[in-house]
C-alpha cells in the first residue's frame, strides 16, 4: 500500500500552491528512514515546481550534507542566503549539526568549501569560527583561525552585532580555559 504522502503526490493536483510541501514532507520522510538515494528525486521535482521555494532547498542542502557532497551544500548555502538574505542559513546549518550529533569536521569542511562560493558573506565567517571554536579543548590551538574569522565578518559587516557577541564569547572562554584574565577583560 502506498503512504499517504505519496498518494497525496499522486492526486493532489500539479501546478497547485502547496504542493512542493508535499514533497519536502516526503523528503523527510525518507530522510528519517535513512533513504537517502529516494528522496532525492522527490527534491528535485520539488524543485521543478518552485525553484526559489526555500524549504525545498533546505531538503537539498541536507541530502548534500548527507551525502558528505560538502560543495554542493555550499552552493545551496549561497542559493539560500540569495533567495531570503533576513535568514541565517549558516546558523542554521550549524544548529542542524549539533542537534544530530554529526562530528563537527563536517561542518568545518562545509564552511571551508563555502569561503570559496560565497566569500563575501559576513554570516558565514561568523560561523566558521563558531564551529571551530565549538571544540571548548582546542580553543587555545585555535585562537587565531577563530579570531580571523570573526575579523573578516566584522570586515565585512561592521554593523552585525552577533559577531561582536561572538568576539566576546571567544576571549570569555579562552580566558576561562587559561586562567588568564587579560582575556577575561578583553571579553
């Protein structure tokens, strides 16, 4: 027997409002049950229907993740932040990963592919250093690479107050690490 969600494909009728939902539902659907390769093809006539459905490139920004396509969820990224630039995209990636467990060198790779896609998105820079900085035991190693980051955020969008939040943050908790309280003060 089919599931509702493909009958609902089946007879809801195509060029209506809302069906692409349909089709993201299914996508998660199959995304839950680990069918990764069949939800695929429910993204992309999701896509066909409405190419600047964003709920639609969430699906596809996921099934990229994944798939471990880190590339493809750049250019999604990019896609995404065109088509609503009010939303986080990157933040909300970032959420996704930590929600599900997923090792935190998967989303390091992904902003890493993303610099070259996007590379003028103060959004992602703040988040690049978020996810290396998330590791609490590597904060001192990585201090640096995190702190340039969030100086190229702030190079490129002097007026984003989360960065500085997240300059705080960075100092706060290197200075909690180290007992050093000069990064305390900076904080």
């Amino acid at each position: 027997m089919p599931s509702p969600l493909k009958l609902a494909i089946k007879y809801f009728p195509q060029g209506e409002e809302g069906v692409e939902e349909i089709y993201g539902n299914l996508a998660d659907a199959y995304f839950n049950l680990g069918k990764l390769d069949e939800a695929k093809p429910v993204i992309d006539k999701a896509l066909q229907i409405d190419p600047s459905n964003i709920s639609t490139h969430i699906h596809l920004m996921i099934y990229y993740f994944l798939n471990g396509q880190h590339a493809e969820v750049a250019a999604e990224l990019k896609i995404m932040s065109t088509l609503d630039q009010g939303r986080d995209f990157y933040f909300e990636l970032f959420q996704f990963v930590l929600e599900r467990g997923i090792d935190k060198q998967e989303i390091i790779q992904v902003y890493e592919a993303a610099v070259k896609v996007d590379p003028n998105n103060p959004l992602l820079y703040r988040m690049f250093a978020a996810a290396i900085r998330y590791d609490f035991k590597d904060l001192r190693t990585n201090f640096p690479l995190i702190i340039k980051n969030l100086n190229k955020a702030i190079e490129l969008n002097p007026r984003y107050v989360p960065t500085y939040i997240s300059i705080a943050d960075t100092y706060m908790l290197l200075g909690l690490q180290t007992q050093d309280k000069e990064n305390l003060r900076t904080a």
